[in-house]
C-alpha cells in the first residue's frame, strides 16, 4: 500500500510539473511574439561616436571574417575598432594585423594591455583599452561575432533621447544596449547541441525575462553598448574584473544604478566552438553554475523549463497510461512550436530546422546537466578550474 502511495504521489507531481512546464512553453511563445512586434518599430536617426571593444585571447573559427563584418558597417557615425591583447605574442595579432592592412580607412588600433586586474582576463583586458577609446559610447563584443551592416545603427539609436511625452515620470536613460544572438555549429555533436541550446532554450528564456520583469536588468556577452556615463557610475570594468559573469554584472549593476536596458531587435551571430562531449558539459555546466550562483532561486525554477523531460518522466511514472501519452504529446508539440518561433523566426537559425530531431536529447541531456548544477561551485573555463562563490572566481583546490 505504501508502495502505491508513493507511486500516485510521484505521478500527480510529474503530471502537476508537466503542465506547469506546458505553461512555461506557451508563454515563452508569447514573448518571442512580443518582442517580434515590439522590433517592427522605426529606427531613431541617432548616430553618436562609438569606439569598439574586443578583447583577444587565442583564435577563434572565423575570426578574421567575423572582425570584416564590423568594418562593413553602415553607419553615418564615427566608430573606431579598439583589439586588446596581454601580449603581442598572441597568435591573434596576425589577424589583426591583416584587417587593418585590408580596412586602412578604418581607425584599427592594436593595444598591448599586460596587467591582470583580476581573475577574468577579458575584463582586465577590457579596463585597460577604455581610457585610449576616442568616443563616448563603448561597444564590447566576442572576437567570434558576426554582425549585418545595420548592426550599429540599430543598436546604437537605442540611446537616442526620448522625451517625455504624457509620460508621469521621465522615462529611464538608457545605460546599455545588448542583442539576442544565434550560434553557427562547427561538424561536432557538442557544436550542434551548443547551437540548438542558444536557440532553443537560452534565448527563449531571455525574452521570458524580459516580459515578465518589463524590461531585461542583465546583459549579454553577444553585445555589451554603454555609455560613459553609465560605466563610470559602476566603478569602470574594474569593478567587475573578478566577476565570471562579466555580461550579467555590467547589465545588472548599470540597471541598479538607474539606467534603463535596452534590447535590440538586431540578432547577432557566434561562432560555435567544436566542442567534443566533455567540452560541451563543461561549457554548460559553467553557465549553469554561474546562473545558480548569481540567481539562485530562478536556478531552481529552471525546473519549469524541462517541460519535455517531465513529461517523458510522467509517462514512466504512470505505467504508460493514456493521459500521460497525451500530454507528451502536447507537450512536444508546444516544445517544437517555441524552438520554430525563437529559432527560426526570432533568430533566423537556418541551423534549427535541421536540427529539431536532436531537440529531446538535448533537452534530455539539459535535465541531467540542471540536476548536475547542484553538485558543487566547481567549473572549467580555458582549461583552468574555479570555484564561483558570490559571482567571484576562485582557484579551485580540486585537480
């Protein structure tokens, strides 16, 4: 008797999580359809100065056509393209280099930045380019980014001024601009399915965010543009020269700050790494950890998200029974719905389509990987372990 208790509890939990995950889906759908509509607007003519942050460390697949697209932009402002390195030894350079031999009526500046202000390397990197930057808008992005030749116009009129009109209270300044992205996989399982959790599942979750909280309150490492001003008032890149979640901690501490943040409705595209399975977990787990760390109760929520695996769950949980295969059903239905609408629409991931018969691995694999978040603080970033305690990396004791 105790047995079959135990059997029904499992199964009215699974059944109750399974359509509360079905509801996560629906409204995910609905959010992407809003932010469709929302980036139909007209763009501001508002073109300020921009100076180009890219911090360099290795090579990336793409680079140099990933850095071509920066300067094929077109815009009727100054912008200028600032490439930190730690050294000049960096294999990097060469590329560099290169670009500013085919781009010479660009401002393409290489700057040594030797010093290690804390433990991320790409923010250090970053705080020693800001002071030689011409402008008074600093736009950072990964060296593997591909942008359109609308790119900075349309994520620069973000910070055009906006006057109040009927308003009650003037509206919020805008501190920092950020952008969706989509990735391009790179031959290797752990690509694919790194490519198809952008689409799929992260972005997804990032237009959730910002119709439930009006607004998003972090940013993303595919587009970082801020003003002075806002940057200034956070204490510079210094200030979050130890943090992992750079891209996060720079949205949230301007937001707090008083600023607003903006989403562009440009979509922006990196380059997958070839990730072999260890890659890919470790790369996952990283996130995932880093999101337990900075969020903890909206880790936990991520429950929510594993609609698909609940639901392959419920039907075990219920001896195969009719209502669980139906729900599946739908559930899998709505799930493909949601990674058609960001993917494919949102997005426009050519890659996603083709993909779509992987989509219950992935999710499969991301419900284990979500339990695993739990395990401990420990991640792998560039080979090296840390610990994450309080959004501050740490050298890990384990080997």
């Amino acid at each position: 008797m105790q047995g079959h208790a135990v059997a029904v509890g499992i199964e009215a939990l699974t059944t109750v999580l399974t359509v509360a995950g079905m509801g996560y889906f629906i409204a995910s759908i609905i959010a992407a359809r809003r932010f469709i509509s929302s980036r139909r607007d007209a763009v501001a003519s508002y073109a300020p100065g921009v100076s180009i942050l890219k911090s360099l460390k290795g090579l990336d697949p793409g680079m140099l056509d990933a850095f071509r697209s920066h300067c094929k932009q077109d815009y009727t402002g100054e912008y200028e393209l600032l490439f930190g390195v730690s050294s000049l030894e960096e294999p990097a350079v060469a590329a560099v280099r290169e670009l500013q031999a085919e781009f010479p009526q660009h401002s393409i500046r290489l700057i040594e930045c030797p010093e290690r202000l804390g433990s991320n390397g790409k923010v250090s990197t970053l705080a020693q380019m800001a002071p030689h930057a011409q402008h008074e808008f600093l736009l950072v992005n990964d060296s593997d980014i591909t942008v359109s030749p609308q790119y900075l116009t349309r994520v620069m009129a973000h910070f055009a001024p906006v006057e109040a009109k009927q308003l009650h209270q003037p509206p919020k300044t805008v501190g920092l601009v950020t952008a969706l992205y989509r990735g391009r996989a790179h031959g290797t399982l752990g690509s694919t399915l790194e490519s198809l959790t952008i689409a799929t599942d992260f972005m997804p979750s990032v237009l959730m965010a910002r119709m439930l909280e009006g607004g998003l309150r972090y940013g993303l490492g595919s587009t970082l543009a801020v003003s002075r001003d806002a940057l200034t008032s956070i204490g510079g890149f210094e200030a979050i020269a130890d943090q992992l979640a750079d891209d996060y901690e720079l949205g949230e501490r301007i937001f707090k700050m008083g600023y607003g943040i903006a989403l562009s409705g440009e979509v922006v595209e990196t380059s997958v790494p070839a990730y072999d399975w260890r890659g890919f977990c470790d790369h996952q787990l990283r996130w995932l950890r880093t999101v337990r760390d900075a969020r903890p109760g909206g880790y936990a929520g991520l429950i929510f998200t594993q609609g698909l695996s609940l639901a392959l769950l419920n039907v075990i949980a219920s001896g195969v029974s009719l209502v669980s295969l139906w729900l599946l059903a739908l559930c899998f239905f709505l799930r493909l719905s949601l990674a058609m609408t960001v993917g494919a629409e949102v997005l426009g991931d050519h890659q996603v389509l083709p993909s779509l018969w992987l989509l219950p691995v992935r999710d499969l694999v991301a419900t284990g990987l979500w339990v695993g978040g739990f395990a401990s603080n420990t991640v792998v970033w560039r080979g090296e372990k840390f610990e994450v305690r309080r959004g501050r990396l740490h050298r890990s004791s384990q080997m």
